[in-house]
C-alpha cells in the first residue's frame, strides 16, 4: 500500500510506473532497444541523405528558379509530343 502511494493513484502515472519498472528489470530488451534505436537512426538520418539529396540546390539557386524547374519539368515537358 505504501509503495502505490508514493507511484500514485492516478491511472496514467500508475501506467507510467509499470513501464518504467518492466525497463529497469530489463536486461536483454535493454541491448534490443539499443539496437532498434541504431536501425532507425540510420534509416531516417543516414539513409535520407545518401538516397534522398536535396537535388533541386543542383539545379537551382533561388526558390522562383527551383519553381521554374518544377513547373518546366511536371508540365511543360508532359505538352511535347
């Protein structure tokens, strides 16, 4: 009874405790949780910038040019047979 007064009664912090202790106890989901933190690290930062570089900086050095681009590029080139 003492323990659940000082986590609360609240039911959100209650579910906030429950959390926090099954992390603690952990030993091998800490060594998981490391490693699903590396993959996504290198899927959404590392990945992004080898596979998705920022061409229209290549292609153009304002925005009313890289909106040139664009335009040229979706519509004028769809009208030529």
């Amino acid at each position: 009874m003492e323990r659940e007064q000082l986590r609360g009664n609240n039911w959100l912090s209650r579910i906030f405790y429950f959390y926090l202790d099954g992390f603690r106890a952990m030993t091998l989901g800490r060594t998981l949780w490391l490693i699903i933190a590396i993959k996504l690290f290198v899927f959404f930062v590392v990945i992004k910038f080898i596979f998705f570089p920022n061409f229209l900086n290549t292609v153009a050095s304002n925005d009313q040019e890289k909106a040139d681009y664009v335009r040229h590029e979706l519509i004028d080139k769809g009208h030529q047979p």
